[in-house]
C-alpha cells in the first residue's frame, strides 16, 4: 500500500526562483508532447524517445533532472489512458489540452534525485531547500516519489509517497453503518449521530466577494491588481483547507469506528444543476468525503431509491417533501429524524447486498393500524 505525506516547504528566495524555473519548464515539455500527441495515438515509450529527441534540439533540457521529465510523459500517458476508459464508457471525452503558464502547479522526482535529511529537503539540480515535518515518516520504508508543488496563494508543499507494508484488517460486515449525507447534516448515521454542515464557504463568503470586489476595483495590470489577486487566492485557499480538514476528521472518525460505510449512489451531477441547491451541495463536498472514506475504509454503494420515503421500520411508503424534517409513519408508528430513517434504509439495504441477516432491531416489523391520537409518542425502540 502507498501512503503519501504532505509537508510545507520554505524556500529561499533563490531557490524559489528555481523550483519557479522547474514548473515552467516541465510545463514547456508538457506542450511539447501535447502537441506532438496531437490527432495520433501515442505510448509512453512513444513520449520518452520523443523527449530525447527534444533534448538533443535544446541542450539547456539536460541541466533539469532527467527522471522528472520523463515523469512529464508517465503523467500524459495515464491521463490519456483514463480519458479512453471514460470513452469506453460512453462518455464524451475532449482531447489534452495546453498547460497554462500560470505561476502554480507541479512537478514529480520519482525514485531518485531526492533525499530528506535534518529538517532539509534535497534534490537534485536544485538543492536544498527547508521542510517542516510536522509528522514523521515511519522508519525503514521507501520513498517512492515527491511531488513539488505551489498553489495559487504561493505556498510550496512537498507530497511524499512511501510504500507502507499493511496486513489487511479482518472486515466485520456487522460493524456496519448506513450513512445519509445531505445539506442540514453532512452526515446521519444509522446509530443516530448527526453531523451538521460546517457551511464553511458560507462563513468566508463575506471576505470572499470583498476580495473579489477589490480585484474588480484595482486598473488591470497594476501590481495593486495583482496584490488583490493574491489575496483572493489566500482567501479561497483558505476555505478548501477548512473543508478538507474538517472531513478529514469526520471520515477518519468512521473509519475507525466501523469496517463497512454504506451510501447512496447519487447523481450528484443532476443536483449540481438545481441552483438553489448547487452552492451548498458543493460545499459540503460529499464528493471528497466519499473518496476519503473509499480509501480509509470500505465503502460500498447502494441504490438511493426511495430511501427517505421508506418506512425503516415496516417499509410502509412515506412520502414527504424536502422542507419535512421528521419521518412519521402511519402504519407502524415510527417516528423518527427523516435522515436518520433514510440511513438505517441505507444500511439495511447494504447488509441486504452482501446477503447478511439483518440484526433483530433491523428486521421489519409488520405494521398495525395506529388509531390516530396516539401518533405523537415517540418511539424509542424503533432504529
Ligand atoms: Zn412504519
């Protein structure tokens, strides 16, 4: 198993301007071989005799490292080998486009050319440049590659990828969760344990669109322009780094708590579309969190079909609208957070997949007539 780590690099004022030389350039290659896979089907191996024949033109390429070019082809390679599955698919799918030459982005040193070493990270043609380890690297594993990069508000981080020997946990299929992600609550399990949207964007929405407005304000082309710019950045970098940290607290949390998370399969694409929906919905980025808890745990996804409007607990059909919180059931007389009944349908229908008997607070109960008037008890023994 891989594992990457992500350190903040500081580097000097000189060497920023050679890590800044070494993104230009690896997006200089970047268009060349675009360009040269342009309208033909190209391999790897197609790429690398392409970049010799590149450097042999310009010999000023042999003063970067070499592995780090090549990466440039590995990169290109397997993104064009994702956009024919997605074609296979049937999806349609564009061509590469041209990098733009904007001051962030990236670049990979695989297997050699790099050395951490006494809160310094060393690479070849560049030097050495100071890392914070806020973290440290487990002893006697490999690393297998870092990646540079710089993101919009111009900070450096350095991802480091090392090979990690994990025995593969024993899966408990009973220690299992139904989870229902939505707006209210980014989450509803089915034991009941709620977590609200955080609605970070939400929060910094206000020095978000000041800062906009001050781009808008300042002449083109004037470095009071490019400071706002810069701001912006910070700003908008700002809210992704809260995002990602708060879900990478609340997937870990399920990921240690439980072996199997089970969710709907939306069609996030189709919500997306909805407009008063949309901002939020990103937002909350159920997408990051999904693929958080894909890698952390198992997931496995279930059909979303009426799941909020089935009763838990007898199947009975209870309609109700977005606005309609609680789920109250007229048959069985459930009642119960909406969410929260439509994660228990969702564990329920994943135990169902995998063929499992359901636990006995699970298995559905017959309904009876609930004379009306006695609707309003709660009830506690239904999950
Ligand atoms: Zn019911």
């Amino acid at each position: 198993m891989q594992r990457t780590y992500k350190f903040r690099l500081y580097p000097s004022i000189e060497q920023t301007k050679k890590l800044q030389n070494n993104l230009k350039v690896c997006k200089w290659v970047y268009n060349k071989m675009i360009d040269y896979s342009k309208n033909k089907s190209v391999s790897r191996n197609d790429l690398n005799y392409f970049l010799t024949e590149l450097k042999e033109q310009e010999p000023w390429l042999y003063s970067y490292h070499s592995k780090m070019l090549q990466m440039i082809s590995t990169q290109i390679d397997g993104a064009q080998k994702a956009l024919e599955r997605l074609r296979k698919n049937g999806y349609k799918t564009g061509s590469l486009k041209f990098a733009k030459y904007e001051e962030c982005g990236s670049f990979t040193y695989n297997q050699s050319g790099f050395k951490i070493e006494e809160g310094f990270l060393h690479l070849s043609k560049i030097g050495k440049t100071r890392i914070i380890l806020h973290r440290s690297i487990p002893e006697n594993v490999q690393i297998k590659q870092i990646m540079v990069s710089k993101s919009k508000s111009g900070k450096w981080h350095a991802c480091v990828t090392c090979d990690v020997d994990t025995a593969l946990p024993k899966i408990r299929f009973l220690n299992s969760v139904g989870l229902d992600v939505g707006i209210k609550n980014l989450a509803y399990d089915s034991d009941g344990f709620a977590t609200p949207n955080p609605l970070n964007l939400k929060k910094l929405l206000k020095p978000l669109t000041r800062a906009q407005r001050n781009i808008s304000r300042r002449s083109i082309g004037s470095q009071n322009r490019k400071k706002a710019v810069k701001f912006y950045q910070i700003v908008h970098e700002r809210i992704k780094n809260r995002r990602k940290d708060f879900l990478h607290k609340l997937s870990t949390h399920y990921a240690k708590k439980y072996d199997v998370i089970f969710v709907e399969r939306l069609a996030k694409s189709n919500m997306v579309k909805n407009h008063k929906l949309a901002r939020n919905i990103l937002d909350s980025g159920w997408g990051i969190f999904t693929n958080m808890l894909d890698y952390k745990c198992v997931l496995v996804e279930v059909p979303a079909r009426n799941t909020t409007v089935d009763c838990s607990r007898c199947g009975n059909k209870v309609s109700k609208s977005l606005a309609v919180r609680t789920h109250r059931c007229d048959a069985c007389g459930l009642v119960l957070d909406r969410d929260h009944n439509a994660a228990i349908n969702i564990l329920k229908r994943g135990l169902g997949i995998f063929n499992i008997k359901l636990p006995q607070e699970l298995r559905e109960v017959t309904p009876v007539k609930i004379p009306k008037g006695s609707m309003k008890q709660e009830n506690t023994t239904g999950r």
